[in-house]
C-alpha cells in the first residue's frame, strides 16, 4: 500500500512539473547560422560562431559573397523538417537557452564547423577546434577564401564610424551595391547619405554634380530623409499640386493622410464635412478641388479620420 502511495505521488510530481529547455526536441527553425528555435524556445548552439546575416566574406579570387546568409541556408537544408533534440549547457546574456543540439544522432555544431559555415568560439569552448582545422584544410564553406571572425565583424559594425571627407566639395557619393552591384549615388540628405562608405579600391567614387554620376553610368537612390512639418497653410489642393505633386513635406501620419484624400478626391468622394467611402479602384472624377491643409491643423487623422495610404479605403 505504501510503495503505490509513493508511486501516485511521484507521477503526479513529475505531471505538475513543467518542461524546462534543458531537453527540448521538436522541428527547428532557423533564426541565423547558430541559432535555431524549437516551440518558442530561442537555442544557441553551444561552442560555435556563424558569420552573422549582413556578413559579407571573399572568395579565393577576392569576390564579395554573402557567407552569413549562406550559412543559415545550409542549416536550414540540413535540418528540414526532422526533429532536433537539445540538451541545455547555459544561457546567455540575451536570455537564450545555449545547448548542444543533436539531428539523428549527430552534432549539429560539429557538422557546421567540419562544413565550414561556422567557426569554433574558442572564449566559450574549445570543443569544436579539430573540426575547424580539418575545414579549413579542406577550404570548407568559408574557408575557400578570406573571413573576418564572426565576433570581429560585430565589433566593427558596434564601432562608432567617422565620417568621410568629401575631396574638394565633390559631396555626392557613388557607391556599388553589394548585393547586386548596381551603381547608385547618394547626395547629402537622403536617408542612405551618412551610412553610405565611399570604397575607390571597390571602384566606388565621389562626384561633384549629377550630371557626372549619370553620365559615369550611376542612378540616383530614391530614399531620402523625413523633412519636418511645413508651416506654410497651401492656397487649394490645386496649388499644393501644382509645387509638390507627390513629395509633400511633413512626417508619415501627415503625409499619408493628404496622399490617401489625392486618391478619394480622385474617385468623387466629396468635400471634407461629409463621410463617404469610395474605392481606389473607382475612375470617377473629383466632384471639386479642397483645401487639404487643414489635416495638419485640426488634427483630424488623431481621431481617425484619414486613413494611411496602405488602406483600401480613403475615408474623410
């Protein structure tokens, strides 16, 4: 009687206790190159270093490539949809569980580190040492060509950035994209401007006006930096189109409000004292001109009024 006591009372324990991440298994999904979730469980895996997603590494004949991005791909092929087991070893300063995570049997780590698309993060462990030199003995993955560490790139992207000095006033920058190598300028302003490095040895370069950008074979980027609200009450709507047709000043909750009332008046909603809804995709004509100013003044979007331009439906 008393040992199927105790037994009731341990399996009732062990009901009420509640599952911890120290042995999670389930199907994965891959956050970056070593890191993995499983049931709302955020894993980094236990010893390793992925080149992080923006990470850019260079082939033996000196390309760029998106080794971090590659790397989190190759995990996701690996894993597909098998079930992952991982057992807990720590956890880090961001609250993530830190485990070694197993698939059939095998290291996922080891598998990533012997594949080349990791390195052994020798601060936490040594454990994973002899996969890396046998990578890069085989110039596996990453090691085909050149890297920077995983922990050095973060650094440097942490790193405050001086700015770059234009020479001899020629401020608009010509940079290549690294993704697609397309050529795009940016003057002072845009939103890209201050971030945007100049690389000559990249065959980037600095122009003085842009004509020279177009005529060298560069477009100018779209993006550009939000400007503060205009003070100045626009005549008529016709007028505000006719000095700004689709840039107009202010932040987005204005802008969207004036841009979103363009396409009402557009299909024949009326003027502002009434509360009609029409369709984008109707082609009726405005029935007349408005003052749109007053969308800054009376604070008609606060009580939700006007729309955002991602609506369907312009209502005013």
């Amino acid at each position: 009687m008393r040992s199927r006591l105790a037994l009731l009372i341990s399996l009732a324990f062990a009901a009420t206790t509640p599952a911890t991440a120290a042995d999670v298994a389930g199907r994965a999904s891959v956050i970056d190159g070593d890191t993995i979730e499983i049931r709302e469980v955020r894993i980094r895996l236990f010893g390793i270093d992925a080149p992080e997603g923006r990470q850019l590494c260079q082939d033996d004949a000196g390309k760029d490539w998106r080794c971090g991005q590659q790397s989190a791909l190759a995990l996701s092929d690996k894993l597909g949809q098998a079930t992952v087991s991982c057992q807990e070893r720590d956890r880090d300063r961001y609250g993530r569980t830190v485990a070694v995570c197993h698939l059939d049997g095998e290291d996922i780590g080891s598998w990533l580190v012997q594949s080349g698309w990791a390195v052994a993060y020798r601060k936490y462990s040594l454990d994973y040492v002899p996969d890396e030199d046998q990578a890069r003995q085989q110039r596996a993955g990453i090691w085909a060509g050149s890297v920077q560490m995983p922990w050095d790139w973060r650094a440097a992207e942490r790193a405050p950035v001086a700015p770059q000095t234009a020479p001899d006033g020629c401020v608009i920058k010509g940079n290549i994209s690294s993704n697609s190598g397309k050529r795009i300028y940016h003057v002072p302003g845009q939103q890209d401007y201050e971030a945007t490095r100049i690389s000559p040895d990249k065959g980037e370069r600095w122009f003085c006006t842009e004509e020279e950008a177009v005529a060298a074979g560069w477009r100018k980027a779209g993006r550009w930096s939000r400007k503060p609200v205009s003070t100045d009450r626009p005549k008529s709507w016709s007028d505000n189109m006719a000095t700004t047709p689709w840039r107009l000043p202010g932040p987005a909750p204005i802008r969207s409000g004036i841009l979103t009332m363009t396409k009402a008046l557009r299909c024949g909603c009326g003027s502002p004292g009434r509360s009609k809804i029409c369709s984008r995709s109707s082609r009726h004509r405005p029935t007349k001109p408005i003052d749109v100013s007053y969308a800054a003044e009376s604070g008609r979007e606060k009580r939700g009024l006007l729309r955002s331009a991602n609506s369907q439906e312009a209502t005013f």
